[in-house]
C-alpha cells in the first residue's frame, strides 16, 4: 500500500500527519481529551504528544505547557478545550507551524449570533496562515491503517481496516456507521466527520479520500449541502477514479422552488435535484442510513455486471419479494432455457420450481450437497450475469464460505447473498457478498449497472453548470415573446398572431380554417387559465368578438401590460406534457418532464435530470414516466413520440447551458397529436436582465403546420 503525504494533498495531514499534538490532552480518558490522547497513544505509527499547561505528565507521558515548547513542529492539532480557548489555542497551532487543525470544541456557530462571529474570526485567522480546519464541533478523524484514532469515540481494541471509507457531516452518525461496520465484519480505513464545516466541507473529504485508490467504497452521510456545485464535481471526479459512493442525505426541503414561479420551479424541489445530481455522478442513494453500511461490504467485492439476474432462495415468498424489487430497479429475471431447467429439474425436488426465481425448496437443510449443485448449474449455464441468494442454512455457512467465491471466480459470475446477522461477517470475511438487508444485494447489482452507464455519460467536470447567483427582479418573458425563440431553436409551436381590436381580431379569424384561440399574454399572468384569460374552441365571430372583449377588459385593468393572442384551435390532443427547465441555485441548470396541463402539480408524475447530461439521460428520464408505463402503452407514447420529447429537452438544455440569462423556462403543454405531431401551446421565460431573446417579429405570419422536432 502507498501510504499518503502532506505534499500529496493539501488535506494529507489529516490522515497521514507524522507529527501529532493533542492541545487539551488529560489523563482522564472519560474526559475528550483524555480519550483522543490515549487512543492515538496507543497505536499511532507517528509521534503524538499531550498539550497541557495544568500538568507535566499525562497519561505516563511528558506534557508540553505550549505547542511552542515540543520539540519538532505538529503537523495535525487537535483542540480539545473549552469554546473560549479555541481561538487562543488556535493562534499558537498556526505559530507553531500546523498544517491543519481539527477542532473537537463545540459551541461555535451551530449556537447562534455569537456563536457565528467567534467562528468567523478563528476561520480568518486560520485561512491568512493558509491552515485548513476540520470542524469545529467534530468527533475527529480515524485512519486505521497508521492508528490515527484521532476521536473521543470510543474505538474498540480489535478493528478491521479494508476499502471502505466514511465521510460523515454527524459525528454521531458516522460513529454509529464505523461500530456497525465493525459488527457486520466490513474493514473500514478512514472515519472522517466535517461537524459545522466552517472551512473543510464534505466534497473536500469526499475527494481526500477517493483519492487514495485501496478505497473501493466510500459512505456518505449527509444533511445539507452548503455548495451543491462543489459535491458534484467531487462526486463526478469519484465516478472517474472508479470509486463507488453510497450516501444517505436527511431533510427533504424545497430552497429552490420558493424562487420560482412556474409549474417547474414548483416541482423541481431540492430533493428531485439531488437525486438527479447523485444519478449522473453515479452516486447510490439509500433510504436507511444502516443500510449504508449493509450495502458497503458486497459493493467492495462486486464486480460491475450486466442486467440478467437468477434469484435462488428455499422459499417462494422470498423469491417473490426479491423479483419484484429487482425489477422496479430495472433489473432482468429472465426464465431458465428448457436445458437449464431439465437439468435443474434432476436435482430440485417436485414442488420447487426450476423458473426462475429458483426455488429450491427446504431439502436444502436435509441435503447438503443441493445449494452447491444448483448454483453450479445455474451459473454455468451462462444465462445469467449474476444470481442473488435469499439465503443460507446456518449449519451451511461453513461450506458456502468455500464453495461459493470458488464458484463464482471459476464462472465469472457474482454471487450476491442475503443473510442472517450472524451469518453475514464471516461470509464478507471469506470474500462474498452478503447483506443482511434483503434487498441489498439486487441493489448492489442495480448500482453497478448504474456506475458504468454513469461513466459512460459522465459530462466534463469543466462544464459551467452556471447556478443563479442574483435571483433580483427577474424579468418574465410570456407566449408571445417566448414561442419564438423556443420556435428558433428547434421547438414546434402554434401559429400566434397579436390582435389588437376587434376589427383585427375579426379578420384574422375569417383567414383562418377552423376553430380559433385567444390568449392574454402578460408577464403579470404567468397561469393564464385560473384567471379566465384563455378562451377555446371559438367558433364564430360572435364568439371571437365576445371573447376579445373579456380579455381586453382583463387586459386593462390588470396590474400591467399584456398582448391578445390568437391560435388556431389545436385538436386531437391525446397526451399533455410538460417540460420545463430551472437554474438551481447549487446545481445550475435542470430540466423537468412529465404530464402537463392544468393538473401538473396535482398529478405530479414527473422526473427530474440535469441539463448538463446527455440525450441519453433525457430519454432515461422520459421512458421513467408513470413508472415506466408512459412510453409503449397505446394511451401514452410511442417510441417515435417519446424521441421527439427528447428531441425538445435537448432543445432546453442547450439554451440553459448557452444562455446563463435564463433562469427558467417552461412549455406547458407540449401536446402530442393523434398523428404523433409535437407542438408547444403555450410558454414561459424568466431570466436575470431584460433581454427578450427573439423579438414578437418573429411569430409566423401565417397559419403553418408544426414542424418536426430536430433529430
């Protein structure tokens, strides 16, 4: 193993310091300090020395009154004193020459006003010394490998060091992740925790470690994210590094959508982003925070496999359960071919079934040699990428730990099994994957799949994701502004025509075949139906002469100016959608797609995907649609129909990435014709300056069919 250096990372004193000081140190182990001295005493590969002017001896040790007395300069400090000595401990690490500092105090901005300025000011101090700070309000850090138990949390005598690393913004949490991952037998080599992050944040620790490349698995708990942006880039550069990284966020909240407007800024909330952000980095995101640690330990020994998956378990209910969760993640459980299942059918009792899911029935405790004969068969056959085992007799863990990595290592093929708690630690410890959620192990085959398309489509990490920095009086550009340029970049439109009297209004309608629209479009009525400012399916020129005045009446007596315009009636629509884009205030641009029309936040069938990701990501998230259901039902998409939607949504992506002035803009509906024709109804624009992007001059002056979209 290449152990890290401070020169290899700004932060590589964090984890691989030669020198260590403890200011605070007591030889009371119950106190903090005492217990952060005692257990990097004990077994730190490095020299660590005790800080305390009340004593000359801690711990059996010499003390040093102050750093400036120890006899070589700390690299790594760690300040276990009161909140008011901090700042005075502080000053001295940085004279004495401290690369960093990890301050364990609390009582700084996590207590309010004061609390704020005295961090504030001990983040100036540090950041003029160019001294990188973790915490304050921190457990510390551990490094298994060179025994830095550098934590007031307790650290057990025996421990297991491996591949996995946690980064934690909860002490607490990533306390109770390192113990149980100690449990379940998962080797974890670094324990790192930001406590109120005032200078290193979780994208810094986040990049330390999957910087080191004996890391196969990182665990993440966070939240909030302070800079989105930030823990992107360093996700994606994780992606990259072939690092798996498997995090648990708390708190589901909506900063962005209390920006925004339109039906788009209403449902991209923040928890939608993140996850689109966690998919394109190839982040896993998990629901229980333990189950962070389950999944850990089978992600570091699973190979990236394709989607074909064998479920093999003595009970029908179990094989059930884990073929449903296999295929809502998209997984395959193909059938046995007639060859598999004849040869499985000389082994598996009558009452089994040799379909896949397997059942191998409970003959599985009476015969011994059963469990190893039917997966022999099962992978050999070449069917499957990968088999997940619901199950083990415990009076066979003993011979599975030899037979089943053998097996798998001769065909090639994963075998992922889930456990009882006892049984799981000493499976890991023999090489195979287990967990003791039942469904890690479809997930871990889930998320491997998921990596490698994520790497696939991974964009530049250098791309600007432009976030909103002024979200100040923003300008809304409406339908007759907006159509013409969605209409420029490739969109298909309606037809619209400004009418200014009825006069024009009459004679426009006589030059038209059919039924008409009118529309007040104004930047005060961003929801033109719930005000009555829509009127369909006109007729007659008594109709549209009646409906011109309703709107004209509206028009002047609202708050501000507004245009009437007419289309012609669009008929046999037989999907409404919308597609929508927003600029994050952490991530930049996103798109939205799903059903559309009046019931959009009602329905709420959408999905949500950065507009920095690739045609490929859009279609993931059109063909997601009402579970999958949208695209290939006769009532819903045709494929054809779902690649012009996408067609659209690159369309949007690219203003989003090209035009950093527009902050939103929303098509809603996007109609899809009985023929399979795409065309925008109606539109929205929001952006930072008043650029109008496409003058109203450009709306056509004839009635026209829509185009295509652009392949």
């Amino acid at each position: 193993m290449q152990q890290k250096s401070p020169a290899e990372s700004e932060l590589g004193s964090l984890l691989w310091p030669e020198t260590v000081a403890v200011v605070g140190a007591s030889g009371n182990e119950q106190r903090i300090g005492g217990r952060v001295y005692g257990q990097t005493r004990r077994g730190f590969t490095g020299r660590v020395y005790p800080v305390n002017p009340g004593s000359p001896e801690v711990q059996g040790d010499r003390a040093y009154a102050r750093l400036a007395d120890l006899p070589e300069r700390p690299e790594l400090v760690f300040l276990a004193v009161a909140a008011s000595q901090v700042l005075t401990a502080a000053g001295e690490a940085i004279e004495a020459g401290a690369r960093c500092l990890v301050i364990l105090s609390a009582g700084f901005a996590e207590t309010g006003p004061e609390g704020l300025r005295a961090q504030q000011e001990l983040m100036d101090r540090a950041r003029q010394a160019g001294v990188r700070v973790l915490g304050p309000n921190c457990v510390g850090v551990i490094n298994t490998r060179n025994r830095l138990f550098g934590t007031f949390v307790p650290v057990a005598d025996f421990y297991r060091s491996g591949r996995v690393a946690i980064v934690a913004q909860s002490g607490a949490v990533g306390a109770r992740l390192f113990a149980q991952a100690q449990h379940q037998g998962i080797g974890v080599s670094y324990l790192l925790t930001g406590g109120n992050e005032a200078d290193v944040d979780v994208a810094d620790l986040l990049d330390l470690v999957t910087a080191d490349i004996e890391i196969d698995v990182v665990l993440v708990h966070l939240e909030g994210l302070r800079n989105g942006r930030r823990w992107h880039e360093a996700a994606l550069r994780a992606l990259r590094s072939g690092t798996k990284v498997v995090a648990f966020k708390a708190g589901r909240g909506r900063r962005a959508a209390a920006a925004a407007a339109s039906h788009t800024g209403v449902l991209a909330v923040d928890d939608r982003v993140l996850d689109a952000a966690f998919a394109q980095a190839g982040v896993l995101r998990v629901a229980d925070p333990l189950q962070l640690v389950d999944i850990a330990g089978g992600l570091a020994v699973t190979p990236p496999v394709g989607p074909r998956v064998a479920i093999l378990s003595a009970s029908g209910g179990i094989g059930v359960m884990l073929t449903d969760e296999a295929e809502r993640l998209g997984l395959q459980i193909p059938e046995t071919s007639p060859e598999l299942a004849m040869a499985l059918g000389r082994r598996i009792p009558a009452y089994g079934s040799v379909m896949n899911p397997i059942d191998y029935t409970g003959q599985v405790v009476n015969d011994a040699r059963l469990l190893r004969d039917v997966i022999t068969e099962v992978v050999a056959s070449k069917e499957f990428d990968a088999v997940v085992l619901g199950g083990i007799p415990p009076s066979q863990i003993d011979a599975a730990r030899s037979f089943l990595p053998w097996i798998a290592a001769e065909h090639g093929v994963p075998i992922l099994v889930w456990a009882d708690e006892a049984s799981v630690p000493l499976l890991v410890e023999a090489g195979v994957p287990a967990f003791r959620h039942p469904f890690s192990p479809v997930l871990a085959v889930s998320h491997g799949i998921n990596q490698i398309r994520a790497i696939d489509r991974a964009p530049e990490i250098a791309m600007a994701m432009s976030p909103v920095d002024d979200w100040s009086e923003p300008v809304t550009l409406v339908e007759d502004q907006t159509l013409p340029l969605l209409e420029s970049i490739g969109v298909p439109v309606i037809p619209s025509w400004q009418v200014h009297t009825t006069a024009q209004a009459a004679e426009r309608f006589h030059e038209t075949d059919g039924a008409v629209v009118l529309k007040l479009s104004a930047g005060w009525l961003p929801h033109k139906s719930e005000a009555g400012a829509v009127r369909l399916n006109l007729v007659s020129a008594a109709a549209v002469d009646e409906a011109f005045a309703a709107l004209d009446d509206l028009r002047r007596f609202g708050p501000g100016d507004g245009v009437i315009l007419m289309q012609p009636m669009h008929s046999g629509t037989r999907v409404e959608l919308m597609v929508g884009a927003t600029r994050h205030p952490d991530f930049g641009p996103v798109l939205t797609v799903g059903l559309g029309g009046r019931l959009v936040e009602i329905v709420d069938r959408v999905a949500t995907v950065l507009a920095t990701g690739t045609t490929a990501d859009f279609a993931d998230a059109v063909r997601s649609l009402c579970d999958g259901r949208l695209v290939g039902h006769h009532r819903g998409l045709s494929e054809a129909e779902a690649d012009s939607v996408v067609a659209v949504m690159d369309a949007m992506a690219a203003l989003m990435r090209t035009d950093p002035g527009v902050i939103e803009c929303e098509i809603n509906p996007l109609a899809v014709g009985e023929d399979g024709s795409l065309v925008a109804l109606d539109a929205l624009l929001r952006r930072t300056d008043s650029q109008t992007c496409a003058p109203p001059t450009l709306l056509p002056p004839t009635l026209t069919p829509p185009k295509p979209p652009v392949p």
